[in-house]
C-alpha cells in the first residue's frame, strides 16, 4: 500500500485523497477510495482545493464544508507548493478525519 | 454605501493612538461639526444637522423622559458633570443602553458631517482625557453603526446572527456581498481590530468564497499563521467572517462550522 493509499483508508468515508502542485495544477497522485463518485466531481473538487490553496500567502491548512462532503487540504512544509487534499463525506467525524490528514503531512508524507 | 466610505476616510485621518479633535468648518467660517478622539478612539461627533442625544436616549428607552433629561442636563451644565455617567449614576439607564445610545449619536453625527457641504478636516490635537473608555468607539463600530442606518433590517439580521455565532473570546463581522461593499455590516469583539486587517480578512475571505463555491463549498476554514483560526461563509446576501484564538482554535471552530454549514448557502 502507498502512503496516499493508507490516508485515504485511514479517513471513514473518504471519496479521494490526492497529491497536487498549486503552481501547474498537476494531480501528482491520486487515490480514488470511492468509485462510485462522478469523475467530475472529484476533478472539481481536486481543481478547487489546488485554486484555493495556489498563493503561498493563503493558509498552510483548510476545511471546505459542502453540505455533503468535506475537502481537508494541507500544504506540504517543506515544499508549500505541494498539497494534499483528501475529500471525505460530511458522515465521517470532522475532527478525527482532519487530525488523521494533519498528522500524515507532518509525519508520512515527508517521505512520500 | 458612498457615506460609508467617507467615514472611512475620515477615520483614517485620526493619527494612530491620538487625542484631539477633527472639525469640519463652513466656507462661510461656521462650525459644520466636530469629531473628538481620546488615544485613537472616538468619543463624541457632533453636527448641526443631526439628531441631539437626549432624543436619541427617549427613543431607546420609553421609561425615560424629556424632563427628566432636561433637569440632568441642566444639572450637569451647572456643576460640570459627565451627563452620560450622571444618568447612570442615577439610575436613570443602564451602561448598555447608555452605550447604544451614544454610538448611535455618534454615527448619526457622522452620516451628517460628511454630507455637510463644508471645506475640508483639520486635527487639533489636544492631549485632555475625560470619557471613559467603554463609552468610547472603534473605527470598526462606527463603521458597522454607519452602515446601519442604511442597511437597518440587514445589519439587524446579521448582528443577530453573529450573536447566535461569536462565542465568548471569539470575534466576527458581516458584509454585504455586493460589489465595493466591503465594510463591516455589522461586528462581534472587533474593536482592537484595526480597519486595514479588517479589509484584509474580508478580500480574502470573499476570493476563498469565491473560488470554493464552484464545488458547493458553504463554509470555508482556515488556519492562521499565529495559531488562530478563520471560518467564513455566505447566507443570502451577506457574507460573515469568525476568528478564533487559543488553544485548538481551529477544531473548536470547525466543530462550530459544522453546524452553521447547514444554512449557509454556496451560491
């Protein structure tokens, strides 16, 4: 199993969990963990966490709250142009679902 | 909106953390009014056109009346007393509604003042304290109260909703969505926050709205660099900023947000 693979177990419910670069847009990785989701949705929602999180200036960590589902997207600290972004229904424990994310960037990932 | 803005100005005119006054005269020389500040708070407006502040304390408060305030006023004339303070004393009002009472005169006062058609504003420094500071004001209250007289039933409906939000410790403020309307609608503990951090947070909660929308997004968090956190949301035709500090600021407000995601709207 890949790190992104093992977030994207690890967080209940989890649609996607995705590595992208906010300077190109590039999906770098991904994991889909819900294939019963539109493909669309999951372009959209990966486009718009890369959108929100492409100036350095914003924040190193967000929650988008849709009425349905959850965005968590986390810059990367060494390199905070890399963001992970996982997307999880609005079912799953807000809280733990963030922490699992944080704690992924800040440890995991750095070897991802 | 356009008087808004002016306030606006006006405020920024105020030197950082001092006291003296700004007053407006007439091309005829006459005083316009006055806009007096005590360590870069504003204490007191006055214009020749605006409402006294007896009238404003009657309409606030039923139990209150003319010749009740005259006799204060008179009373306060004579041996030189603090008229706000004297009502309290009294027991005539209580310092909330004092409180009210005095923004609302002070905004109305302004609303005047930068409609007057007079000349332009000078500082006179002065360097004598004399109001208490709970009945002083923020730009960012003046701001909000301006913008009320506008917008009441608006501004009403987003302070009460801030109130049902902004829990203690926290603050918050409300704009409207419209274009060129960023300025406070309404504001919760906004008071030390100074009127550039306060643009600052509402462009910058407008483009996250913006650009999360497009995914049905309704409430957008964010981790500040300090350890603090920012929640923001639309509901209808206003837009609403949270700020949050302390320890776990940011799971504390998205268990918030979780509730208040079930109203607000990603349009």
């Amino acid at each position: 199993m890949t790190p992104l693979a093992d977030i994207a177990a690890a967080v209940r419910d989890c649609v996607v969990a995705a590595w992208v670069d906010t300077r190109t847009g590039e999906v770098c990785e991904r994991v889909v963990a819900d294939a019963r989701h539109d493909p669309a949705f999951i372009a959209t929602a990966l486009d718009v966490a890369t959108e929100v999180m492409r100036s350095r200036e914003r924040p190193p960590r967000m929650v988008l709250l849709s009425p349905h589902h959850v965005h968590i997207v986390q810059r990367l600290a060494r390199d905070p142009h890399r963001v992970l972004v996982v997307v999880c229904a609005r079912s799953a424990n807000l809280g733990l679902a963030v922490a699992l994310v944080r704690s992924f960037t800040d440890a995991g990932a750095e070897a991802a | 909106m356009r008087a808004a803005v002016q306030v606006m100005h006006v405020l920024e005119r105020v030197p950082s953390a001092a006291s003296g006054a700004l007053v407006r005269a007439r091309p005829d020389g006459s005083l316009a009014g006055a806009l007096l500040v005590e360590r870069g708070r504003v204490c007191w407006a006055m214009s020749q056109r605006s409402r006294r502040l007896t009238d404003i304390l009657v309409a606030e408060q039923d139990s209150l009346s003319r010749a009740e305030l005259a006799a204060v006023v008179a009373m306060c004339t004579r041996d030189r007393r603090p008229f706000g303070e004297t009502l309290i004393e009294r027991g005539l009002i209580s310092l909330p509604v004092l409180h009210r009472a005095l923004l609302r005169h002070t905004c109305e006062a302004l609303d005047c003042l930068v409609r007057d058609d007079a000349e332009s504003w000078a500082w006179r420094a002065h360097s004598g304290y004399g109001y208490h500071p709970m009945l002083t004001f923020s730009p960012a209250e003046l701001l909000a109260g301006v913008r009320a007289l506008a917008h009441p039933m608006l501004a009403a409906q987003a302070r009460d909703r801030l109130r049902e939000v902004v829990r203690p410790g926290q603050l918050g403020f409300a704009m409207e969505r419209a274009a060129g309307a960023r300025l406070p609608l309404a504001q919760i503990g906004c008071e030390c926050v100074d009127l550039a951090a306060l643009g600052d947070l509402a462009a910058q909660a407008a483009d996250m709205m913006a650009v999360a929308s497009v995914a049905g997004v309704a409430v957008a968090l964010a981790e500040l660099d300090a350890g603090g956190a920012c929640a923001s949301w639309n509901e209808g035709n206003v837009s609403f900023v949270v700020l949050c500090d302390g320890d776990l600021a940011f799971n504390r407000l998205l268990a918030q947000m979780a509730m208040v995601s079930a109203v607000a709207t990603s349009a």
